[in-house]
C-alpha cells in the first residue's frame, strides 16, 4: 500500500473517530482482526462530514472533483503528497464514501491500523492542560526599581493573565480571525479539515490551516508542532479529549496566554505591551484586531516589516468581527482607518549582572521558596546599583586583559565570530542598480605580499552590509564591555582595517593576532582618535579569571557583584560558589582577637622567627618565616599588620591572646566561626595566614563587620517577588548580628590598623583615598591569588585574580604579580565608580558613643610605639576598668630584653638578620619595605620613617613549563636558554605542600 495513502487513510480513521464518538476513541486495534472495524469507522466518518457539508449547502463531491481535476497539480507540485497516485485516491474515496465497493481498492487495513497504533503510543495526558502552568517572563528591577533585566525560559517571554481578565472584544478577535466555530464544535471542526485538505489538493503551494484553537494549544503545550501525519493524529485525539476535561474559556485561556504574536511575545498580554506599551484590558478595537491576525503568520505579518501586509491582515479580522456581531458597521469603519498606532520597539537586550541575576534565583529558590524565577511572571525588586554593576564587570574585565597582555601571557584563540555568510545574505538582498548585475558575495582576494583581504561590499541603502550585519550579530561574549569591530581588510598597503559599529572605518594594531585575521573576523578592540580616522587596537580575552563584590556595610545589601570575565565563558560565580585561599586578607582575624585579649596597637611584637608545638602533641612543630627568612625584630602590633609580617601574626599566637598557642588559636576560630566565614574551621597554625579556602562573599561580611564594629550583615540581593497584586516575598529589616568574640573598642582599633594598612602599609597606593578607606591586601602562596578587601563607613569592596583551579592544579600569577599590584587598582577604580554612582564619600567615622567611652587617644612615635608629649601620631588605646589607659607595650618584648639586645653599632644590627648592609634579600608578597629590616632595633630608637610603599611587579615568566628546572624561551627576547627559577614560597602563605581544593 502507497505510503502517503496509509497515512493519509490512519489520519481519516483519526477524524471519524473524534467526531462519530468522541467519548470512545481507540488507541490500539488488532492488525489481524479488526480490519472490518476500521473500515466501518471510515465509513462513518465520511457519512458524518457529507452532513456537515450539507448543513452548509455545499456538495462535497463538487469540492472533491474539482480538485481532483488537475492530477498534475497534486502529484507534481505538492510535497505533502509527494508520490501519491490520485487515482488510487479517487478511488478510496468511492470505496468509503460512496458505498461502492471497487475490484481494485488500494486499502489494505493491516497497514492502516499498524501506522495508527505506532502514532498514538504513548499520548499525553489531556487533563494535564487543566492545571498546566505556563512559562512566564520575570521583570528584574534594580535598586531603584527602574527595569534593569527580563528572565524568561525559551518561548517563555509572557505574562499570563486569566481569562476573565481579558476583554470580550479580544477574544472575540481571535476567535473570529482563527476559529469562527470554537464555541460549537468539540475540538475538531471537521469542515475546517476538510476544506484545508481539498484547498491544499487544489492550490498547492503554502498550506492552509484547518486546526481549531483547541487543536492549536494541544500542538503548543503537549504534543510538539511536528511538521507530520504522526503528529496530527495525536493532536486531534488529545484535542477531542481535552474538550471534555476543560470548559471552553481555559482552552481560550491557554491559547491567548501561549500564543506567540511576535516582537519576542508570547500571549496577549506580553503582546499588548510590547506593540502598545498597554495592558490588554486597555485594547482599542483597532489594536485588538491587529494582534487577532497574528497568530498565522507573526513573521509574514510583521508590522515593523510589513506595516502593509499588516493592515490588509487586520482589516480581513475586523471584517470577521462584524460579520460575526463582535462590532458594529461603524466601529469596523473608525478601526480600519485607525493607524498602526506602534510603540518604539524595544529592544531589551542584558548585557551585565547575568552572574548576579543567577544568584537572584538562587535566593528566589531559598528565601521566597519559587522553584524558579520562570514559572510564573514575578516582578522581582533587587538591591542591584545598575550603573555600578556595569562599571564593576567594566573594570575587572579591563584589568584582567591590561594584566596577562602586561604580562606577555595574551594568547589570541580566534575571532568571536565571523559574519562573511551575514554579509553576502545583506549583499544578495540588497536591489541591484540598472543595468549592473547584483554585487557579488564578497570573497577573499589576494592583496600584498599574499595576504588576503574582502573585496569592497556595495553599500545597501545607507548603511554598507558590513554594518547591518554588525548591528545584527548576537555575539557569544554578550556581557564584555568593549567595543567590536569587524575585519574590513587584513593586509595591502592600507594595512588592517576594521569596521565600526557606527559606520567608521579605523586602522587596526593586530597585536597578538597578526596574520591571523579574515575578512569580516569580529574581534573586540581599544578604541583612540587618530589623525582624521580612529584607531583600533587589538584586544584578547583572558585566561585569567577575577570577581569582585560590593557590599552595602548596614544592610548587606549587594550593590554589584561581577563572577568572573564574562558569563558565558563560565557560569561560575566565583563570589559565591567558589572558594579560595584568602592569604593575608585573612590576618585581621588574629589581630581582633589580640586587641580584644587586650593588647595595645603600639605593643612590640617580636618579628623573629618562631617554632610553635604541635597541637596536643601530634603532627610537626610549625616554623613560619617571611619570605626568604628573616625579620626586623620588635615592632608595634599596628606596623606588623599595616606591613603584613608573617611572623609578627605567628607570634601572637605565642602570648599575645591566650597563654598557649593551641588556645589561640582555638579562639582565633572562635572569631571565624562566629563571623561566619566558615561552617568548620581547621585547627592547624597556618590557618592564621590564610591556608583555608573562603568565599568571597564571606570574607565581605566579615569586613563589613569591622567597619560596623562587630555588626555583621547578611548578605541578599532579592528585596521583593510581586506576582500581579500578591507580594509572595518581601525581605525583612533585621538588626545586624553581632560578633561577640570581640567588643566594640577592638574592632575600631582594627579599623584603625586597617586604615594604616591604606596609608602606610602594603595597599599604600590607595594613600589618596585614605581618609575614606580601610582595608587588607591578600597574596596565597607563589602568587596564586591576589586579594584586597576594603571598605568605607558605607561599603565593602572586596575583589581577587587569579587562575581557575583546574584539575586541582594551582597557576601562579607570576613573580610580583600581588593583591596589592593587581587587586588594589580594581578596588580603586570600583570604590569611584561607587561614589560616581551615588554611594556617599565620607571620612572614616570615629567611635561608636558605646566604643569612646573605653578609648583614649594619645599620640606616640609611630615607629617604635613610644609615648611622646605632642606632634606624633594619634594613637587609639584601650581603657582599662578603672579608667586609666592601658600600657600592654612591653607585655610580649619585655623590657630589658630590647636594650639587651641593642647592637653596639649600626654595623652589626645591620648584619643581624637577612645579609650585607644595602641588600634587599626579598620581601613576603604583601610585605612593605621597611628601612629597619636588617637593623631591628632602628625603630625603636628614632630611625626616620622610610617614604610611601609602591610595588613594582617584577618580569613575569611564561606560563609554560612551570616545573623547576625546565628550560623555556627567555623573557627578554634573546634566544639562550635559561633555567627557570626555584619555586618561591610566600611569607602570607605557611609551610607545606600545596592544598589542592
């Protein structure tokens, strides 16, 4: 038996069944025995639809000979029918429609029934569309409540609203343009199939439609929009099905909120504002007739692109309408004539925060208990500062790129795209001028010394195809904040040239990707104003990754928050979902408990080396060092932290908190664990310099808890979830947690230490901005992280570089490379992009009125931590219980010791620790120089103050090979080979074998 006809004769035995007995369709029948049923059932079915024509005054049997004239037509021309032999088709229809029983019948029913029982296996259940719950795109608004993003699943971009919420007018549109019988028939209309059958055997060519509405939210929402036999057979089942589970308004309902009506909108609510910029209920006649004839072609009647076609489609809905009794003669005329009457077409495209709206729906899952932001139409209110979050993923993807192509680590690995196919499209389309032919595709010519280059495009009105097809490109990389440029010419005497978006043409520096540049390549480049045109400079995404967070101090509320490069590079977010050693940034925690155990910021603390047990007698003693060994001897508790010295922070644990190490240590993660920095904290000595891991978004916390005093906020980015009129969420004003482990007094003389860090110490580069900031850079072992967390009395900025740990191997960032060479910029250039976008720029607060009465200022030397009488630096001390100031200098140095210890001349305190006089052995990653680091007792007796740190990152070796002794090319462009240097270990960082996480 033909093909097509047993699909064809499965499609008919489908057909008679939902409109002879619908409420006892069968699914499956036996090839064997019930071949005398099936030809019944066609039997029946062709009796029913020769009476539904009759109702209407039309001869069926007219309808099929007149399309069965041109057999030509229907044979040659048709793909449906592709291969079929009309004859054995007139035939089949005398056999079951006109009783005649013929000797040469195509109908074999084993083959009917098998094509029919494989194509209704396994249907989907109708009663499932009753409680359906459709897709819905929510809008996200940001801190202001202005619209900053939409999220949506695919085909999902609606707003559904209940039908009675709808206008009879509106629906009456859509029922007169797309199934004039809904209301009547039980979800097939038999005349509507058949006349679409015969139209398409007579005018072959764009099919006509005969689905009912029903039919239609059954093909959307169940079975698929299978272009196929197999499809339409389910459909018309699981449509007949659904009509006697659901009323004829949520089938109506289900269609106007799934149908898409173009502009990206899916229902007629979604429609309605975006062609109107209104809600349906506020619909003209008009309008409701232009969105009623959208649902057969959005794209063929596009009025962006066919205003025409538009029109002529609305005026064919408004006419159904009064013929229909929906309008008035009167209302048809005033509508026909009515404008378009578009609004601008908006093009909402996010191009930043898709880390941070991850998050929000992260929070929507956990806080508003929404399985996801997409199943329903939410308006959801952030705490997102859209301009600063723009800036934010602006500034880290610049320096990321300005680091590795610094560095000599920028590899280019192709273009983002290439649009040749684009713009021979644009070109092909474009209406050739008379008599010239039609420009040609453009292809690659050979321009000097080989290299090739496009050919010149005709320009296609007044924008040249290059540049429509720019405008049009969706780029893989849609949240990097440069500009893009498409490749014009790679080569010849003008050099490459790039196009612009705005139409400009520049010269380009290729840079890393020389020579390996195609015609119409995009790349992202730097733009400068050369002498009469631009000019262009290469740039290439990183490898290296980063992120940064900016945190509100009192609320917790996230301001910004940037988790890596560019999203769709990775969709890791590197602020909450990752964890990384913090290295020195960690130290603060160590220096708390200290003030709060009651030491002073000008108590000595010896910078020695030290050898701390182990802890309950298990394990290997700990010997930290700073880098390269040696020490500079006392120094004040505040200059060890503003100088980040490892052993200083080694040495608290010996006395300065609790009396033995193991306790202080113990009450150091007392202080983690309440801050909440980490569920579980490992009770190893390097935990002091950082060696576990943390969130980013923690250690923000804890910051932002110092500037409060102890007050530790909670982060959140989700303030509401409205759905129409119900508020589901709403985040609720909590007092700010307090962090006991310490009083108020030791966390504002933390803050002060950390200002110090700001003005004099490793993060002296923010020296400017001091008044204002306080902070701590951060550098893990070999340059694998860098760090710096800092904040103001408003926020926190914390933000780090470094390499993805893949395969738990750990990349270093190369000599120099620290929290404070690499990190500290970003947060300078965050920190004024914060100001430039509404945070307030105050001066560090002073004492809370609960911290100043226990405070007393008095100035001292800074170096040496001395009292003086007047004209030092102004130092916070602790009041004792009786209200005296509380003298701790001398608690952990005694002394005796210190003048014990004096040299008897600057020669040998210069000789004492770390080499000959004038050298500079080397300094931990975050370690300031300091002029008395080989004469330890210089600052304790009126040696100058050394002038303001500022690092310079030394040379950076290639990446690869990064094991020690491996020969490599060298850095400097000569071409001797030379052995790569010994792996360096870090004072902020302890010892031991790498941690793999």
């Amino acid at each position: 038996m033909n093909a097509i006809l047993i699909k064809l004769f499965a499609t008919a035995l489908t057909l008679s069944q939902v409109t002879t007995r619908p409420d006892a369709i069968r699914t499956q029948f036996d090839p064997a025995k019930d071949g005398p049923a099936v030809v019944q059932l066609l039997r029946d079915g062709c009796a029913h639809m020769r009476k539904a024509f009759d109702i209407e005054d039309i001869n069926l049997d007219d309808l099929i000979s007149t399309a069965m004239e041109d057999p030509k037509a229907v044979a040659g021309e048709s793909k449906l029918l592709h291969g079929l032999d009309i004859g054995e088709l007139n035939t089949s229809y005398k056999q079951f429609c006109k009783g005649e029983n013929p000797a040469n019948s195509p109908f074999v029913a084993r083959d009917v029934i098998e094509f029919y029982n494989k194509a209704v296996a396994d249907l989907p259940d109708a009663g499932a569309l009753k409680t359906l719950r459709l897709p819905g795109a929510t809008t996200i608004l940001d801190g202001r409540g202005q619209r900053f993003s939409e999220t949506f699943e695919p085909n999902g971009r609606r707003i559904a609203v209940p039908i009675g919420e709808i206008p009879p007018l509106v629906q009456k549109a859509f029922i007169a343009a797309e199934d004039k019988r809904f209301l009547t028939h039980h979800g097939i209309d038999e005349r509507g199939v058949i006349r679409a059958f015969i139209g398409n055997l007579a005018s072959p060519g764009r099919p006509q439609g005969g689905s009912t509405i029903t039919q239609q939210v059954v093909k959307n929402l169940s079975v698929g929009d299978d272009v196929t036999y197999e499809r339409k057979i389910r459909e018309m089942i699981v449509a007949a099905r659904a009509e006697r589970v659901m009323t004829k308004p949520e089938i109506l309902g289900l269609y106007l909120n799934g149908i898409y009506l173009g502009r990206g909108a899916y229902g007629i609510e979604m429609a309605a504002r975006s062609y109107f910029g209104k809600s349906v209920k506020d619909l003209t006649v008009a309008e409701a007739g232009l969105l009623g004839g959208m649902p057969k072609g959005p794209n063929f009647y596009n009025p962006d692109r066919y205003p025409d076609r538009a029109r002529e489609r609305r005026a064919y809905v408004l006419t159904r309408m009064k013929e229909e009794g929906a309008i008035t003669e009167g209302e048809m005329t005033t509508a026909l004539a009515a404008p378009l009457g578009l609004a601008p077409l908006e093009r909402l495209r996010q191009d930043a925060g898709f880390h941070f709206v991850d998050h929000l729906t992260r929070e929507a899952r956990t806080l508003a208990g929404l399985d996801s932001l997409t199943a329903g139409a939410y308006t959801v209110r952030s705490t997102l500062n859209a301009g600063l979050q723009e800036a934010t993923e602006g500034i880290l993807q610049e320096s990321l790129s300005r680091y590795e192509a610094s560095t000599g680590r920028a590899r280019y690995e192709g273009p983002e795209a290439n649009l040749s196919d684009a713009v021979r499209r644009i070109e092909a389309a474009a209406p050739a001028p008379e008599p010239a032919p039609a420009a040609p595709a453009p292809e690659p010519a050979k321009g000097k010394k080989g290299q090739k280059q496009a050919k010149p495009v005709r320009p296609a009105g007044p924008k040249p195809p290059w540049q429509r097809a720019l405008e049009t490109a969706r780029l893989p990389l849609y949240d990097v904040h440069w500009p893009v440029a498409i490749v014009l010419s790679t080569g010849g005497q003008g050099g490459v040239r790039v196009g612009l978006a705005d139409g400009r043409v520049a010269s380009l520096n290729p840079g890393a990707a020389r020579g390996r540049l195609s015609p119409y390549d995009v790349v992202r480049v730097k733009l400068s104003e050369g002498k009469g045109a631009p000019r262009a400079e290469l740039r290439v995404r990183p490898q290296v990754q980063g992120a940064v967070l900016v945190l509100e101090n009192r609320t917790g509320r996230i301001l910004a928050m940037a988790g890596g490069f560019s999203y769709p590079l990775s969709q890791l977010n590197r602020v909450t979902q990752s964890v990384r050693q913090p290295g020195s940034t960690l130290k603060p925690l160590t220096y708390l408990a200290a003030l709060n155990a009651g030491l002073q910021p000008n108590t000595l603390v010896m910078d020695a080396r030290v050898t701390l047990p182990p802890i309950g007698g298990v394990g290997d003693s700990w010997s930290p060092k700073n880098y390269e060994g040696g020490g500079s001897g006392p120094t004040t508790l505040r200059r060890g932290l503003e100088h980040s010295k490892n052993l200083v922070t080694a040495q608290l644990l010996r006395g300065g908190i609790a009396e033995k190490a193991p306790a202080s240590l113990q009450k150091v993660c007392d202080v983690a664990l309440e801050a909440q920095l980490y569920a579980e904290c490992e009770r190893y000595y390097p935990f002091v310099l950082g060696a576990q891991p943390v969130r980013m978004i923690d250690l923000a916390s804890f910051y932002a808890a110092i500037a409060n005093e102890g007050e530790r906020p909670s982060p959140f980015g989700l303030e509401s979830v409205v759905q129409g009129d119900k508020t589901l969420y709403q985040h609720a004003d909590r007092p700010l947690a307090r962090i006991g482990s310490a009083d108020r007094v030791a966390f504002y003389q933390l803050k002060s230490l950390l200002q110090g860090v700001t003005q004099r110490g490793t993060a002296a580069a923010l020296a400017r901005f001091s008044p204002y900031v306080a902070g701590k850079t951060g550098t893990s072992e070999d340059e694998n992280d860098a760090w710096f967390a800092g904040f103001t009395n408003e926020i926190t900025i914390v933000s780090w570089v470094g390499y993805d740990n893949a395969d738990g191997r750990r990349r270093t960032l190369g000599r120099g490379q620290t929290g404070g060479h690499l990190s500290v910029p970003i947060f300078a250039q965050v920190l004024q992009a914060a100001w430039a976008n509404g945070v307030a720029k105050t001066p560090l607060s002073g004492p809370s009125p609960e911290a100043k009465r226990l405070i007393a200022d008095a100035p001292i030397d800074l170096r040496s931590g001395t009292r003086v009488a007047g004209g030092g630096f102004m130092e916070h001390f602790r009041l004792s219980v009786d209200g005296r100031l509380a003298d701790t200098r001398f608690r952990l140095v005694p002394q005796e010791q210190i003048y014990a210890m004096r040299p008897d001349s600057e020669q040998d305190g210069d000789a004492l620790e770390g080499g000959l006089p004038g050298e500079n052995p080397g300094r931990a990653p975050d370690e300031a120089p300091d002029s008395d680091r080989y004469d330890p007792f210089g600052s304790l007796f009126g040696r100058p103050e050394p002038p303001p740190y500022a690092r310079r990152a030394q040379p950076v070796q290639p990446p690869e090979p990064t094991w020690p002794g491996a020969r490599s090319r060298s850095p400097f462009g000569d071409d001797d080979e030379y052995v790569r240097r010994p792996r360096r270990r870090d004072p902020d960082y302890p010892f031991g074998e790498d941690p793999t996480y």
